[in-house]
C-alpha cells in the first residue's frame, strides 16, 4: 500500500502533529521507501531459522556468590553524624 500525501495527512492528525502541505509530499517518498525496505526484508526465507533471545549465542561466567566484606557495622556507623539502634538516621524530608 503505497503512502500518500492524504495518508500523511492522516497520520499526522491522530498523532496530533502540524505537518506543512509541502513537507508532506516529502514525508510521503521517506515512507514509502522504508515500506519498500520492509518489504524486501519480508522476502527473506527465516523459515529454519530459530528466534535468537542473544545473538552472541554464550551464557555469561557464573561466579559462586560469596560474602567477601560483611560485619563492619561499626566502621561504617562510625562515618555518620547521628545513629540508633545500629542504622543511619536521617532528617524528615516528606511532611
């Protein structure tokens, strides 16, 4: 279905864009030739092909997840202008 100037027209007022009378000619050939496109994309044969979720085809090093820094409550409490019962405390900022 070839684009033209109406259909511009069309898709612009649903959009609810201002698309000027000489600009939509020009928009017209943009979109026809990216529907050309689409269309020689569609004759490719991907029947025996699979969807890809990656196309690098590897999984990705797992690592053992393992605390290596942990129970410094004190060091990191020490940084701190005000503290209770072991967490930070911080101003009110939503009344």
């Amino acid at each position: 279905m070839p684009v033209d100037k109406t259909t511009v027209a069309k898709i612009a007022r649903l959009a609810r864009i201002y698309i000027s009378d000489e600009r939509q000619q020009v928009l017209a050939t943009e979109l026809n030739g990216i529907l050309s496109w689409v269309d020689e994309l569609n004759e490719v044969n991907t029947d025996n092909v699979e969807p890809l979720a990656s196309v690098t085809g590897h999984s990705l090093p797992m690592r053992e997840d393992v605390v290596t820094d942990g129970d410094r409550i004190d060091e990191v409490l020490a940084n701190v202008p005000e503290t209770t019962s072991g967490f930070f405390v911080v101003p009110k900022v939503v009344e």
